[in-house]
C-alpha cells in the first residue's frame, strides 16, 4: 500500500483518487507518522432507493388536517 504526505496528496490528489477506485487504497501521512487511510466506498447499486409515491391513492389526508385539535391547542397555550 503506497503511503504519501500531506503535500503530495494536495498535488496528486486526482491521480490518488482514481487509483482508490481503481482498488488501490493509500496512506496519508504527516511527517512520516500514517493520518488517514483512503480506500474506495462501494456505491449502492442503481435502482437501489425505495419508490417515492408508492401508495398513491392508498392514503388520503382529512380536508380539515390543519384544523384538527385546534381548540385542544390554543387552550395548551391559554388562547381560547
């Protein structure tokens, strides 16, 4: 696993990262002492993330939503 200062990885930071992706993890080190590993993530795969609108037409919201305890909620806060 090659190991690179701080310095270098500022300069070749492009080139380091696609080596990660490319599987070749690397060292970032401070006056020689090792800091941080960089290595690839791997990705969730397309089509992965759940449907947004799924149950349409299965839920429906009472017309009165925003009105719904009301009363319950002024007296809460002392407004009646």
């Amino acid at each position: 696993m090659q190991t690179v200062n701080i310095h270098e990885a500022k300069t070749q930071l492009s080139k380091l990262i696609e080596q990660a992706v490319q599987g070749e993890s690397f060292i970032i080190a401070k006056a020689g002492k090792p800091m941080v590993k960089v290595t690839k993530i791997d990705a969730p795969e397309a089509g992965s993330k759940k449907r947004l609108g799924f149950m349409t037409g299965q839920i429906s919201t009472p017309k009165d939503f925003d009105e719904m305890g009301k009363a319950e909620i002024a007296k809460l806060f002392g407004v009646e």
